[in-house]
C-alpha cells in the first residue's frame, strides 16, 4: 500500500481529501501547514506528496524546493487556485511532477495521483550496491544501515554515480547534472566532492570506490 502525505490548510477539505484517498487504496497522511508537513518528512518517507500551495505558515513552493534541493525525488502534486500561470510555471520549474488546479473533481485527482505513480515506476525506490544503499525519494544513502548523513549534493554526484555503474562520467557532465551549471574550466568542488565519497565507501567497508580515469572522469565500481 503507497502512502500520501496530503497538506492542506482547510480541514473540512483536508478530511475529504484524505477520505476519498483512504477509500480507494491509500494510507494517507494529513497535514494543515509546513511545519507539520515537516514532522511528517522527518520520519519514514511517504511514496508521493498532494501539496496546496497557500498554507498558513508559508508557501507550499518553499517545501517543494527544500526537498528538490535536498536531493529528493519523491513525486510531488500541487495543488493551486484556479490555475494561477504563475504558481503552474514556478512549481514546475521547482520541480513538481503535476499541478492540479482547485477547485476540481476527485476522480480527477486520484487519476493524477494513479498517472504520477506510472511516470515514476521506472525510478527506483530503493538502490542497493552491495551493502551501500541509496533511498532515492529521501535523498539518504546507508552502508549496513549506517547513515552517511551526505549532504545534498554529495548525495546527488553519488547517485550520478551509482546509476552509471561501470561506465565512466566526465567531469563536464557531472557539474551539468548535480550542480547545474557549467564546469568553467574549474574542477576543484568536484574533486573535493569525489574525495568525501571515496572516504565513506571505503571507510565503512561498502566493496566500491569512485575511481578517476585521467582524461575522461569518474566511474563507480567495485573495489578489487
């Protein structure tokens, strides 16, 4: 059974929305402003978050961004006011993975939800290296259940990584995809970054190691 984390400040309109999610299969949830969205987020970590947009502590966009910077691909709905273009266009770029506009038709919205879950089954969960593991949604990586506590980033270039096992990844690529932007000639973040990595996966035993390839970049694979 998936489970939604559902944020929305209205109680009358939270309560349906976690019914109707309950009734078609769901564990659900439910939260009336970010700073108990963020209890809920401090735990285990729900498969997909409905998220209002206007909440009395804050914007639900800031919670988004949080979490997209903190490395975390859990999918994310937003719900907005009559469609605001300019919420639409700032959550996606944020990184949302749909937008639903209020008010609307709760068939409509568990379609969204069913869609969401469909565009993100080819994104594990969970990926397991040996005894390194990487929690995907939450943007944690273990090795025999001990937490690495990486930073986003450092988490970010491991997952790069992880899912080019075998493969090598040039520097230029890898400032593209985890720091968004252009190497500019200087590699220096990187290498501290790749070094950090090397330290916890061969400190805590894990049977793999990042290894350079002069000329080319990086690439993960098992220690000999």
């Amino acid at each position: 059974m998936k489970t939604l984390l559902v944020v929305e400040d209205e109680l009358d309109i939270l309560k349906n929305h976690c019914d109707f999610l309950e009734k078609h299969g769901y564990a659900v949830l439910s939260a009336e402003n970010l700073a108990q969205a963020r209890g809920h987020l401090s735990g285990a970590m729900p498969d997909a978050i409905v998220l209002d947009i206007m909440l009395p502590d804050g914007n639900g966009l800031d919670l988004l961004t949080e979490l997209r910077a903190a490395g975390s691909k859990i999918p994310i709905i937003m719900l907005t006011a009559w469609g605001k273009p300019r919420d639409v266009s700032r959550g996606l770029r944020l990184g949302a993975n749909d937008y639903l506009s209020k008010p609307f038709e709760y068939e409509v919205l568990l379609a969204r939800v069913e869609a969401m879950f469909r565009n993100v089954e080819t994104v594990p969960g969970v990926i397991t290296k040996g005894s390194l593991t990487l929690k995907v949604r939450s943007a944690r990586a273990n090795i025999r259940g001990e937490d690495l506590r990486l930073k986003p980033k450092e988490f970010a270039l491991l997952l790069e990584l992880v899912e080019n096992e075998g493969r090598v990844v040039s520097a230029e690529r890898l400032y593209e995809t985890v720091w968004e932007a252009p190497m500019a000639g200087d590699n220096r973040t990187l290498k501290k970054h790749i070094s950090i990595l090397r330290k916890h996966l061969k400190n805590e035993g894990s049977g793999y190691t990042v290894s350079a390839i002069y000329g080319e970049g990086y690439r993960f694979e098992k220690f000999e």
